[in-house]
C-alpha cells in the first residue's frame, strides 16, 4: 500500500506488530474510519451494543476510547457502521467530518431495524483537543466505565426486518443506502421528512451488503443470498430525482434484477469430470454473499462469498477477474491438505479493498490480504469459454494457466433462467492463490479486515471482545521499555478436537441468554470460544453440491428460482473447493516487481 507522498509499499513485508483495543464486552462485528481529517478517528460496535471512538493519532498501547454512545437494547447486535453519518450494530462505517468536529455524525444499523445516527458534538472534539491523560489510579476496566455513552440523537425506523449493511453516500452524507435481511433495500434522505424512505429496491432472497460508489454520484453496489451482485443507479428507483436539493417524484420501487446497470455472475458451476462430487443432477450453485467492497477509483471489487473464494470482478463486465485463495502461504509453500487455510463457512466476513490489496477475514483465525494484479494481467489470465468446450476438459490447458475448476462461474441460460435457450458461457477466472500476508494473533474466527485509507495499519476484529490494529512497526511511545521483539504478533491459536469440556460450553452457551454473555468483562470469554469452535467443526463438514435442500431445478424454472426458500446455509467444506493446481499461477513479485 502506497501512501500519499511515498513510493515504498508499506504492506510489502506484511503487518507483523499489533495491538488489542479493548473495550467491548461482546463480539466485535464492526469497524470503520471517519472519511475526513486523515480518517483519524475508528469506530467499533458489536453483541454489547456500545459503539466506542479511537483516536488513531494517539499512542494505541493500552488505549482507551475518545468516546462511546448506546447503540440498540440488549439482545439487538450492531452488525454494521458507517461514517459520514453512519454507524451499525455490525459495523459498517462511513463518517463525515465537515471542518469542525461536531459535524462528525456516525450511524449505525443492527438486528433491530433500526438506524441511529449520532452527535459526536462537544464530548468528542473536546477529547480531540484536549487529550486526557491516563490515570494512575484507575485500571483500563475502571477508565472505560468513566466514559459517558451518548444517546442517539436520531431514531429512522423503515426497514421491517433486521439490518445487514447501511452506507452513506460519500459527498452527500444525508443520503443513506440501508439494506436488510428481507428482500429490501432502501435510499432515505434526511433532508426529506428527517430521513423518509424515499425509494425502495427489491430482490428475490435476502440482501448481504450495499456500498456507494466511490467516485460516481449515482452509482451503489449490491449483492445478496442467491447469487445476485449488482451494479444500480438510484435514479432507476424513482421518477424525476434531483440529487442536489432532495426533489423526487415517484418512487417505483423495482426489482433490482429488471433495473440493473450491470449484474454480474454469482453462480458456480461444475464439469462433467467433477459431476460425480455433486448431488445427482447438480450442476449450478447460486453463491452466498457476505460482503463487497471498491477499491479507491471504483472500476474493481471484491465479494466475499460464503463456502467460496474473495472474487475480484470489474465494473464493466459480468465475468469475473480472479478468485483470490490460501492454497499457498505468503512465502510460497504449498498448504498441506490437514493445514488450516482461508475458508469462510460459519460467521459473516466484511471486507475492504485499498490501493491493490484486497483483505478479509477467515475462520482459520487468521486475516487474509492479497495483492490484487493490475486488470490486465488478470483478463490475460482468465478464460471464457463454452459448457461444451469446458466439459470436454478444455480448462486443462486453458492459456497455460492454472485454473480452480471449482471456481467456474457460469453466466447465460443456467445463471439467470430468463432465457433458457440462450449458450451458457463459462468463466475460469484467474488464480490468485498466494496472500500477500496473513494477519496473525487471533484466538477464534476473524470477521473484518479494515485496511485504514492513508496509515499503514489495518483493524481485524471478529468473535473475541479485543480490536486488533496490526503495522509494519511497533505502534507505540513507550518502545524505550519495550523491546522491539516483544511486540511481534504471535501466531494464531490452532483450533483443537472437541473434548467434553468443549462440547458443554456449546450447550451452555446455547442455553444462555445475549443478557448472560455481556458481564462487563473486557476479557475473553472461553465459553464464547468453545461454542465458535463448535460450529466451526460442524460448518466444516457440509458440502454446498450435496446439500439435501438444494434446488436443484432453479436453471430450468425461473418462478422456482424466485420463490423458492433461501439457500444460504449450504455450505461447501472447504477441503472440496481446492482441485490440483499447478504452481504457474499469478506470480505478485512477477507483476510487481520491486
């Protein structure tokens, strides 16, 4: 990652110091940077529902929150935050801040279906002016607890069912895109009527994620539970809207698939050599999103799809670029088959896309970062062809590159059923199968991996209470009693088999009410761990293609296909998703060279 006024790349030899943020009681489902002022401040929210402000210009060893506010009641988890007016229970952030620091109002959207935003106001700025020093008298529990928690100064209720995404628009921050677990997803405007819905845009299953555009006014991303990823302009959701002053018409409230700019494949595919893996008569899965993000100039994203593979497509054609894997550590040895290495089957992963790295999460306990190729290098790379040429073992050869035969994603008749006579086209995308790190230190499944817009640090926050903040260096003031070796991140925590103790941690958190979990202790909670690695062992086990509530006459029934109940609990065992690849792939020192 290259920052402003520096030709080295900071993230070249990876991110191996770190630090924990603690101040969460409960998982930590999200993370965000104000998009002003040098994004200096980080916003956290997850299962306690508090939402506490960093100051990333500070000294992070041992910090403590800037400030906190309330989120939503017990058992409502903020899943998502935005700053620029926006932050979530899951977190899925985008601030604003205009001059003066009071003008910073982070939202947030949880399980509730409720949308709050937030006053950063006088406690914050005065935070940021006047920094308060640590008391010698108090520990870190103690110091958390004297923060005062906000209340929201703003309360929008639209949605019917709970949140799974919400972003603010990046030059107009009264116009927030909130997408949520029914088929729903709506564009309110606090200008109109203190933040009416003023279109709505609807899919056939439930919606995953929604992000603005970067650099067009118009344009948002979406992507859902059954394969749709899209490309949408908000002036097809309504007649006659008029950006600048708020003015609409009519809203028509589409389906997003009849008004897409441009919807892209989502759908998996299998060969005639590999149909025996599958459930008889299946050969197409439409894929589980979790989360998309844009890189900085918006003509690339990524989708973090679920029991698959972090896919990069451009904006302008429906195919895409690559698929990015852990078949190869960053030092370029071969992943053994019994080693863990990137999956995502159990938790929701949000990602970011910056400069040329893509990173997420994964449920080996570790974060992922791969360095994305130019475009180019990725087209010359990826093969389209035909159902017949593929069936006939043309990706073999295909270009001289190695492909996942695993990762063919089909397009035409089988992706969409609208015509069933139209020639389905298959996509080999190329292999990018060697991260350029990994994010280690974790001790249970990594949802968020938050590369910051112009630090050389990224936020990996998941199943544990902590934030972590990984660099390049020891980011600390106190290295004059530190040595330097002391604060290399340690390795991941290796999940174990389950034992009798594991398994009754599983059934007592089961039993146990959200009320119950949230102690007000910042340290981690083993029941919580142990009831994680629980379902990650049973996630494990099950294979999308062989799946007994598959549908498995979607490409030949479009009605079927629209009504029928949602898939995303099939799941692929990770194991199954890897076929014998050769070692020819997408070399990143070839394509970057130093």
């Amino acid at each position: 990652m290259k920052l402003p006024g520096f030709e080295c790349d900071f993230f070249k030899n990876g991110l191996g110091y770190s630090n924990s943020l603690k101040a969460h009681t409960g998982c930590v489902n999200a993370v965000s940077y104000s998009k002003t002022n040098g994004s200096r401040l980080m916003a956290t929210g997850g299962d306690c529902t508090n939402i506490y402000i960093w100051d990333l210009y500070r000294d992070i060893e041992d910090a403590i929150p800037i400030g906190a506010f309330s989120g939503p009641t017990v058992d409502r988890r903020i899943f998502s935050l935005s700053n620029s007016t926006a932050l979530t229970a899951f977190c899925t952030g985008v601030w604003r801040v205009c001059g003066m620091w009071h003008s910073l109002t982070p939202q947030s959207g949880s399980n509730d279906s409720v949308i709050y935003k937030y006053d950063l106001g006088g406690g914050i700025g005065e935070s940021l002016r006047h920094p308060r020093a640590p008391s010698d008298r108090l520990d870190h529990l103690d110091e958390i607890d004297q923060i005062r928690k906000q209340s929201p100064s703003l309360r929008q209720i639209s949605h019917a069912s709970s949140l799974s995404q919400i972003s603010a628009h990046p030059t107009h921050p009264s116009l927030i895109l909130s997408a949520s677990s029914d088929d729903e997803l709506q564009l309110t405007d606090e200008r109109v009527d203190r933040g009416a819905n003023i279109a709505t845009f609807h899919t056939q299953s439930e919606w995953r994620d929604v992000k603005w555009h970067p650099t067009s006014d118009h344009l948002f991303g979406c992507c859902d539970s059954l394969g749709g990823v899209y490309l949408n302009d908000i002036r097809k959701g309504f007649d006659g809207y008029n950006m600048s002053d708020g003015a609409f018409t009519v809203s028509t409230n589409p389906f997003v698939r009849s008004v897409a700019v441009m919807q892209y494949s989502g759908t998996l595919t299998l060969t005639n050599a590999h149909i025996h893996a599958a459930k008889e008569g299946l050969r197409h899965r439409r894929l589980d999103s979790s989360s998309m993000s844009f890189n900085n100039t918006g003509d690339l994203f990524g989708v973090v799809y679920q029991h698959a593979y972090p896919t990069i497509y451009s904006i302008r054609e429906q195919n895409p670029l690559a698929v990015l894997t852990g078949d190869y550590t960053p030092q370029g040895e071969r992943v053994q088959r019994r080693e863990d290495t990137y999956s995502t089957a159990c938790t929701t992963k949000h990602c970011s896309f910056q400069g040329d790295y893509l990173a997420t999460g994964s449920d080996d306990f570790r974060g992922y970062v791969w360095k994305v190729p130019p475009r180019r290098t990725m087209m010359d790379r990826r093969r389209v062809m035909s159902r017949e040429e593929m069936d006939e073992g043309g990706f073999a050869t295909a270009n001289g590159y190695p492909y996942d035969v695993r990762s063919a994603f089909s397009s035409g008749a089988s992706a969409s059923a609208s015509d069933s006579t139209a020639p389905e086209t298959i996509c080999l995308p190329a292999l990018i199968d060697r991260p350029a790190f990994r994010l280690e230190g974790h001790a249970s499944i990594v949802n968020s991996a938050m590369i910051h817009p112009s630090l050389p640090l990224i936020a990996t926050s998941g199943v544990e209470k902590s934030v972590k903040v990984h660099t390049p260096t020891p980011f600390s003031n106190k290295l004059h009693k530190i040595p330097a070796l002391d604060k290399k991140t340690p390795p991941s925590r290796q999940m174990g088999d389950e034992t009798g103790s594991s398994r009754r941690d599983f059934l007592l958190a089961l039993l146990s009410s959200p009320e119950d979990s949230h102690d007000a202790d910042i340290e981690e909670d083993p029941i919580t761990i142990n009831f994680f690695d629980s379902l990650l062992r049973r996630d494990r086990e099950v294979d999308i293609w062989n799946d007994d509530e598959d549908d498995e006459d979607d490409e030949d029934d479009e009605d079927d296909q629209d009504d029928q109940d949602n898939d995303q609990d099939d799941d692929m065992d990770d194991d199954g998703l890897s076929a014998p690849l050769s070692e020819d792939s997408i070399d990143i020192d070839e394509v970057y060279p130093v």
